[in-house]
C-alpha cells in the first residue's frame, strides 16, 4: 500500500528514531525527484528532436565565443526564471536537468545545445554557511584513493596518477555526493547519440569543474565515457591542488582542452594560500637529504648550515602544521556539526597551484573606467559581468 509522503513526515515517532526514519525519508524523496527528472529529461530530449547525428565537434584551443556562451550559462544558475540576467543566452542552450541540491551546498546542471553539444555547470558558492565551510576546508588529501564519509557513502576516485598529487578536501566532499549522478546522466544522454561535452563553472564551480574533468578523464583511462569528447572552460577558479596535481591534469588536457579563465583583478583565483616547505620538492632535490649532507660538512661549518636551515625550514613546517589544522580538523568540525561526516587521511601538503591553461583577461582603459571607482567592492572584479565585459572586449 503506497502512504503519502506527507503522513509519514507528521508520524509520531519520537528521539534518534525518528531523525533516521525522517532522514531516510529525506534520502528516497530527493532519489525519487531525481529520477523523475532524469525521465522528463529522456522524454523531453526525444520530444524536441534533439536526438540526431553531431553537427558540433569539439576543437581544441581557446574559443573566446564558446567560454561566452558558458558565461550566459553560468549566469542562469542564480536567477530563475532568469529575468534579471544581463548576460545574453545563446538562443541555441536550454537547460535540460537541474539537480537537486547535495551536501555540503551544491548543485548542477545540464544543458543541450540545438546542435548536440552538451554542457554540466557546476554551481558556484552560495550564502550558505556549510557553502562558505566547504571553501575553507582547504587541507589537502591524496589526489587518488578512498574516503569514507560516512556509514552509507565510501567515495572511491581516482584524479591523478602521480602518488604525490593532492586536492582539496572541501571540493572533494562535494564531488563525492555528485559525481554518480553526473555519471548517470552522462550515460543516459550518451545513449542517445551525444558525443561533445564542456564541463565549465565559475568562482567554486571552476574549481569544481577542474576536479570534475580530473575524475572523468581518468575514467576515461579506464574505459568508461570513451564517445565523449571533453573541454572544460573553468572560469575565476581558485588553485585546486597542490603541484603535481597541477601537473598531471594538464598533461591530460594540455593542447587545448583545458583553460582556467582569469581576471588579474580578482584575489580567488589566488586562493587558497599556498606554503612550499622543502618535502613539496621533488625526491631528487638538495633537499631531499639535507640532514645527512649538512652532518658531512666539517666543524663548524655544519652547525653553521644547520642553524641556517633551520631558521629557514622550522617556522615553514610550523606554519604548514597551522593551517592543515585550522583548515583541516577545525572546518571539518564545524561540517560534522549536523550532518555525520568522517575526516579523510590529509595529505599535509599546502602547496596550492593553478591547473590547466590559464587565459589571462587584462583589463584595459575602458574597463578601468567602468569598474574601477568608489563603488568596488571586494568581490566587484570576480563576478560575472566584469568577466564578460572583458571577453567580449578581449
């Protein structure tokens, strides 16, 4: 017998019971809206005819009219029904699939172009506080293994093959409660003849659809998404991982299939900090046996290289130690507060670095009229509009 929804919400349960009953009631009603939206999705794509033979292929390189039209995308992410955006859509786009909203604050959506391109926008950060949490949980974890959030999710990824790579913590919990969604739609419109991907997001998005295109291409290498042809356009993203990372997702995208577009303006794109202490080196470094080398010095020399290196190296260590707390243990205390998450086995590192191509958009005169003035404001050169003033003047 089918009971409504709404009469076993008001059900006199009482204590844990009655949280876990909710909360699974919770999970099954988002799992159901889902798939409903995932089968209007179906029906719609056949409806309109969108199912035909590709007229768009993807090229590489930088194409100022394509990351154009992503930023009339990334723009309807905020405003429905859109009447207040000021970024031109291209006619060409509709919005196939919006998710529903995942832990910690995410979303995302899927578009269709009239000539068979697909688009997932991943959405930027909100007002929330567990959004704002999710950009300060900044200490790093392995860029490829295991974390088991919770009793019910164990979120198995692979995003680099260096074993030295490593990735931000808050990013990857969003991906983690994401990603097999994303899978699963991309299977679904793949099966109807799609073949032309671009992943794009701006601010925390761009970041996101970095870490996003990482997961997919590995897939990739082991033989899952092989139709799909992948660009991304990230836009204002701030540093994803620390350098090896950077370096394994640009050999994977490098000649042309993946850009991280910046205003020189706007402070995100510089964040998180970044700390190199000498274990961020490669192994076959001077420093990687330091010690052993400064006790082959001769007396006193060696205490003089030693007291030396110290005074450089120990408040970089200490500095390092810091942050991975504050931005490691502390946020992800601050996440746990309401919703049972376990913390990963952190990398340590704190070397943060930009991926992919970056597109530097250097303003000019004309721009600095516009937005340089009593009015700017800490985050004027990293919204949108600025962006596309400079892309359309660039």
């Amino acid at each position: 017998m089918f009971i409504p929804v709404y009469l076993l919400r008001n059900a006199p349960f009482t204590g844990a019971f009655s949280f876990l009953f909710h909360r699974k009631i919770d999970i099954f009603v988002q799992t159901l809206r889902l798939m409903k939206k995932f089968i209007f999705m179906f029906f719609a794509l056949l409806l309109t005819g969108q199912i035909h033979a590709q007229t768009k292929h993807l090229q590489p390189g930088f194409d100022p009219e394509e990351y154009t039209e992503m930023l009339g995308i990334i723009a309807r992410q905020i405003d429905t029904p859109w009447t207040q955006v000021k970024i031109p859509l291209d006619e060409k786009y509709r919005l196939a699939l919006r998710s529903p909203r995942y832990f910690p604050d995410n979303r995302w959506d899927l578009w269709t172009s009239a000539d068979s391109l697909l688009v997932i926008d991943l959405h930027a950060t909100t007002g929330s506080f567990e959004s704002w949490m999710e950009n300060y949980y900044a200490a790093m974890i392995p860029a490829t293994g295991t974390w088991k959030i919770s009793d019910s999710l164990s979120f198995n990824y692979s995003l680099a093959t260096d074993s030295r790579a490593a990735v931000h913590a808050g990013w990857m919990l969003a991906l983690a409660y994401m990603t097999d969604d994303i899978g699963h739609a991309l299977d679904s419109v793949m099966n109807l003849g799609y073949r032309n991907l671009i992943i794009t997001g701006h601010s925390q998005g761009g970041a996101l659809a970095c870490l996003f295109t990482a997961w997919l291409r590995h897939r990739q290498l082991n033989g899952h998404f092989t139709k799909l042809n992948i660009k991304t356009y990230c836009s204002a993203s701030p540093k994803p991982g620390n350098q090896y990372f950077a370096w394994d997702f640009t050999s994977l995208t490098q000649m042309g299939w993946a850009f991280n577009v910046i205003n020189p303006l706007d402070w995100v794109p510089e964040t998180p900090f970044t700390l190199q202490t000498t274990r961020d080196m490669n192994r076959q470094s001077p420093f990687s046996n330091i010690k052993n080398n400064i006790r082959k010095q001769k007396f006193p020399m060696n205490l003089v290289v030693r007291h030396l290196y110290n005074r450089m190296n120990k408040p970089l260590e200490k500095t390092s130690r810091r942050l991975n707390h504050f931005m490691g243990k502390k946020v992800h205390g601050q996440l746990a507060k309401n919703t049972a998450i376990h913390a990963p086995d952190y990398d340590g590192c704190m070397n943060y670095v930009a991926a992919g191509q970056q597109i530097i958009l250097k303003p000019d005169s004309a721009y600095y009229a516009v937005f340089c003035n009593e009015n700017t404001g800490t985050f004027t050169h990293h919204m949108l509009r600025p962006y596309y003033f400079l892309i359309k003047s660039w």
